[in-house]
C-alpha cells in the first residue's frame, strides 16, 4: 500500500511541472555572437528560462523595433551604444525596473534607465611587439612620426563612431577633426571594414599602429590603453512591446547581476551616452576627413 501511495506521490509531482516557460525573444549583434551565445545560455542555465535569439546588424534590429515589425521583441542587444540610444530616443525601450541599477557606474547605463552595459569596449592602441611602444595618447598617430605606419578599421563600426563622439566632447568638433585628419595623413593603407583585417595587418607587419579595441583578439600585439581612455559598451534594454516582459526584466537583471563592469568615474572619463547623442557629428566629422 505505502509503495503504491508513493507512486500516486510521484505521479503528481511530474504533472505539476507544467509546460516550459515561453522563450525570451532576443534581437543580438551577429558580430558579438561568440561572446553573447555563451552568456545566454548560461542564464538558460540559472534560471531554466529558454532564450530565442535572432542575429543580425544593430541598425537593422533598431529600425525593426521602432517599426514594429515582425513578431514582438523582448530584449535588444547591440553593438554600441550609438544603436540602443537611438531605439531609446525613438521610444522603442521601456524602463528597466530593478533594485540593482544603482550598483552599476552611471558612466556605462542610460540616465533614463533605458539601457545597461553588458560588455565594456576600451579603446587602445594596437602595435607590433617590434613597434616602439607608444604611452601617451591618440595624438601621437597623427604626428609625422608616424606617417605611412598607421592603420584604421572603418568610421561606421560603433566603437570607432563612439571614440569620435568622445573626442569631439572633449575637444569639441574642430580640435577633433583635425587630429583625426593627421590620422588620415598618416595611414599605411585604406580603412579595413572590419577590425580583424585591421589586427591582422598590424600582425603581418603591414603597418606598425592601429586604434582598437580590448574585447577583440589581440593575440600577437602589443596593445596599450591610452590616459585620457575611452570606451564603447555592448548594451541591452527592453523593448516596448516585449511579449515576455517579465522575462526580459529578469534577463536584464540577470546581466546586472552577473556583470564585469566596474568603472568608476573619474576626470578621465565619460558617459557611454555620449557615444549616442553626438554619434551624428561623430559620422558627418568622418565624412568630412575623409575617414570612410
């Protein structure tokens, strides 16, 4: 009788388990795919909540939200802040609400709590170990020093258009096109489209400098962090028509709470947002310098 009772026991605990929460929906850079598949399945794992992940351009993922198109979008993620700040400016992102914003720096979140940084970005400067090592700043690219020894990816990957914004903050618009004018006197070759042919140009010795930045491979280098620094940040909110809100609330919970980022401010630094908000003058300043 008691081994029949047991069974009746288990018999029921297996039909309160229930169906498999719906998947979040998540829009995710193709780009940052090795990085990003790791983190979402990790939180699959912590919290037995199933992710649906499409891959694909930021800029295409921000038209399709403020659009509306498609079926609804639970979680963006993007590649620079440059794409989440024009869905947030669109009013294609919902507030996040949670208790843990305030342990992330203000320097890598929205002011308006639209968008966190998932993934931090700094800008360095990349050289060959047989280079001379540079340890002072961006400027010194743009010197005859280095004429005919520097390379650059292209000025429409986010993290270059985020470290125009940044210079054009602190220098403002004319200081800063005109060093990144030298920059563009000094180059050994043409813009790469993309920063791996950069680093691997760098590695073949096709030129001896490169601006990059430090969540790529730079197996090889010599890479070196400029003062004053800068950084670009992968980034994620919530989209305003989320099908799944409250599992996208904890996703983004999930990402504060397990996230590396620990910036402190200081005079040296600056908002990520401002990688938003100037990223126009930032791509009109490239295209004026000849800076493709």
């Amino acid at each position: 009788m008691k081994r029949a009772l047991w069974l009746f026991v288990i018999f029921l605990s297996a039909c309160d388990v229930g169906p498999p929460p719906p998947p979040v929906v998540v829009l995710a850079p193709g780009e940052q795919e090795n990085a990003l598949a790791g983190m979402l399945t990790k939180f699959t794992d912590d919290t037995g909540i199933p992710v649906e992940v499409e891959w694909g351009r930021s800029t295409d993922h921000v038209i399709r939200l403020i659009e509306n198109t498609g079926k609804p979008v639970d979680v963006l993620i993007t590649d620079g802040v440059g794409s989440i700040w024009r869905a947030a400016d669109r009013g294609a992102l919902r507030p996040i609400q949670s208790d843990l914003l305030a342990d992330l720096p203000a320097t890598v979140r929205d002011p308006d709590a639209l968008w966190i940084g998932i993934r931090i970005h700094l800008h360095l400067i990349a050289h060959g170990n047989g280079a001379r090592p540079i340890t002072a700043s961006f400027d010194d690219l743009g010197t005859p020093e280095f004429a005919g020894r520097v390379c650059l990816s292209s000025s429409g990957l986010p993290t270059n258009r985020s470290l125009l914004a940044y210079l054009i903050e602190r220098r403002g618009v004319r200081e800063a096109e005109r060093l990144v004018r030298r920059w563009i006197k000094n180059l050994a070759l043409p813009p790469f489209a993309r920063e791996d042919e950069l680093l691997d140009a760098i590695r073949a010795g096709k030129c001896d400098y490169g601006i990059g930045v430090s969540s790529s491979d730079l197996e090889g280098l010599a890479p070196f962090t400029p003062s004053p620094w800068y950084f670009d940040l992968t980034a994620a909110g919530i989209g305003r028509h989320a099908g799944q809100p409250a599992a996208a609330q904890r996703l983004l919970d999930w990402f504060l709470e397990s996230s590396s980022i620990d910036l402190e401010p200081g005079p040296a630094s600056y908002s990520a947002a401002i990688a938003g908000f100037r990223d126009d003058e930032a791509r009109l300043l490239a295209e004026r310098a000849g800076y493709w």
